[in-house]
C-alpha cells in the first residue's frame, strides 16, 4: 500500500525551463491537492481537485498549472521556472469521509 | 478566507517534560482542526484530529483541545521522547474539504 507517490524526489531547473512534477494515489479518494512548503511559511495551497475532472486555484497559484488525469493522478506543471519557485512541493489526498490528508513525501525543488 | 497562527516557532523541552503547542483560527465556519507531525525529509502525518462538536480529544501521549467560542486550539504532548524530536504543524478545515496550516513548530526533545 504505497499512498501517495511522487516523483522526482529531487530536481534543479534553470531559471525558465518547464518541468511537470507527478502525483499519484492508489486510496481511491477523491479529492487532491498540491501545496508549497517553505520555510516559516507552512503549506501553502497551490491547486486541487475536489473531484476527478475538476481543479481550483488554491492561496498560491500563479506560476502553476495543473491536471488531473484521472481518479489516481494529479500533476502540477511549471512552464517557466523562476527562482521564486524554489521549495519544497507536496502533494496530498483525501477521502470521501474527511480526514485530513494523506501526503507524498515531497519534491524538493531548487531554481537557479 | 482562514488563518491560522501557531505558536511558538520553535520549542525546546527536556526529556519526560510536557510540550503545548497552540493555534488560533479565524473562519468560525471551521469544523476540523487536525494536527500534523513532520519529521525530517518527510511528509506532513497525521498524528491526531478533533472536530468542533468535540471539546478534547487524547491518544495516548497526545491530546488536543478545542475552544470554539476563543477560536483557539493546541496540542499537549505528555513525557515526551527522544522521538518526538521534529516539526508540528496544526491546521483548520470546513466543508470545502481544504486545510488551511499554521506556520509550525519545530519541537527538540533534549535528552
């Protein structure tokens, strides 16, 4: 039972390249979100998708897109890298019966 | 939209001594208030939750109180380990199934 898996664990972009960093979740629930970490910060919301076939802009959008594949997958997508970017990125789930969320261990993203 | 403040940034405790941690939110339509604890290259777990019908919920070493009227909410954490050593981060929810978090604190359990 792996939860929820991203990938890549680690990645360094040029400022202005684009890079699509990938979730995926094998609880079967329904509802998915992308959030930053940074330091002092907390998480903050960037996307999420209540439901498969939908998405919503969070706290923090700008500079993002998104898509959910399908019921398991949520990508978020960077077009034109920019230093500010640089952070720590998680991606989480949550069921039908709201607990909280179940989250990835992270993608740490460095812009340079 | 919510906000949530946490305190304090940073917490220090000796071994078998207790730690508090406390938040404040904003949104009264707020209902979840879960508590995260995240340790190093890792994600966010979640160690306990309560709900705003609830006014006090304990789990072994871990309990969190709920002061609806205050909008405040904290953790306690009873003779802390070595263990617990990493960084908490408290957050609130409605029905729109989104978390708002607190800032969070890192917690250092001294032997």
């Amino acid at each position: 039972n792996a939860g929820v898996t991203q990938t890549p664990k680690f990645q360094v972009l040029k400022t202005g390249q684009s890079m699509t960093l990938q979730c995926a979740q094998d609880m079967n629930h329904n509802s998915m979100y992308w959030y930053r970490q940074d330091p002092g910060m907390g998480l903050r919301l960037i996307y999420y998708s209540a439901s498969e076939g939908t998405t919503d802009k969070g706290e923090v959008p700008n500079g993002y897109n998104v898509s959910r594949l399908n019921k398991r997958e949520f990508s978020l997508r960077l077009e034109s890298a920019a230093p500010s970017q640089t952070s720590v990125y998680f991606c989480a789930s949550s069921g039908t019966a709201f607990r909280g969320y179940t989250f990835g261990s992270g993608t740490r993203l460095t812009v340079v | 939209g919510e906000n949530v403040e946490q305190h304090p940034s940073t917490l220090s405790v000796q071994e078998g001594d207790s730690a508090v941690i406390k938040c404040t939110y904003s949104d009264s339509a707020s209902n979840y208030f879960p508590w995260y604890k995240q340790e190093l290259g890792k994600g966010p777990q979640l160690i306990i939750d309560i709900r705003s019908n609830v006014g006090e919920k304990k789990d072994q070493r871990i309990a969190v109180t709920l002061n609806k009227t205050a909008k405040h909410f904290s953790l306690h954490i009873t003779e802390t380990q070595p263990e617990d050593s990493a960084v908490y981060f408290c957050a609130a929810g409605g029905s729109a199934r989104q978390l708002t978090f607190g800032s969070g604190t890192q917690l250092t359990v001294l032997p």
